[in-house]
C-alpha cells in the first residue's frame, strides 16, 4: 500500500547510521591506536522511530503514520520484539572525543543519499 510508520509507540529510541560513516568508522578505529576498546558506530543523532520513520516516509514521498502495532510485532518476532519495542539510547562519545568527523549526522539527509545514490534497493527498506 506505499504506506508505513513508526513500530508500537514510536517513541523508542532509534539508533542509525550511513553504510559510508559505518566503513570510515572501521578505518578509523584500525588506524587510531588512540582509540581502543569497544566503540559505539551508531550516528550522533538522538531519534525516535517515529522521527525515523517521519524522515524516511518524507525522502520516500510516501505516508509515514500508521503505526505497526505492537502485538503483530510480537507475533512475528516473538521476543526479538523487545529489541524492537524498547530500542537503545546510545552515543559516539568515544568516537566523537577522540575527534572522528561524521558526513552523515541527520537522518534524512543520509536516507536521501543512500536513496539517491541507489546504494540499496528500496525493498530492503
């Protein structure tokens, strides 16, 4: 129906980033011996899914407000559904402290290139 939306409430946290930020961000960490331990490759910006799903139906042209409700994610995902519901707030502190420069840190500017640019088919989407 060309039609999507946030899942359950949309208020979940949603953490993304760009294919091209992701590839620089493991170059990066090879490259820098400063930086060692785990780090965090997810983009600056602090989203909901519901603000995801906004930007990606506005670079789509396509409607972005009907939710997904929770149960039929339940019932397609069983508790990998919590993963889903409950999202994760997380931050590229150690990344972004030991000065790493993002190309991509708003999410609709980086759908809008990887949509233009046709790095993905849109039924990966």
């Amino acid at each position: 129906m060309f039609v999507g939306g946030p899942f359950g409430s949309g208020k979940q946290p949603w953490p993304w980033i760009h294919i091209d930020d992701l590839l620089e961000i493991i170059l990066y960490v090879l490259d820098n011996p400063a930086v060692s331990g785990p780090v965090v490759a997810s983009a600056p910006e602090q989203i909901s899914n519901a603000e995801f799903s906004r930007s990606l139906g506005k670079v789509l042209h396509r409607p972005s407000f009907f939710h997904l409700p929770e149960f039929i994610l339940r019932l397609m995902l069983g508790e990998g559904a919590i993963t889903v519901l409950s999202g994760q707030l997380v931050e590229p502190k150690k990344l972004i402290e030991s000065g790493y420069r993002f190309r991509w840190e708003k999410a609709e500017n980086a759908l809008s290139d990887l949509l233009r640019k046709k790095k993905f088919p849109l039924k990966c989407l």
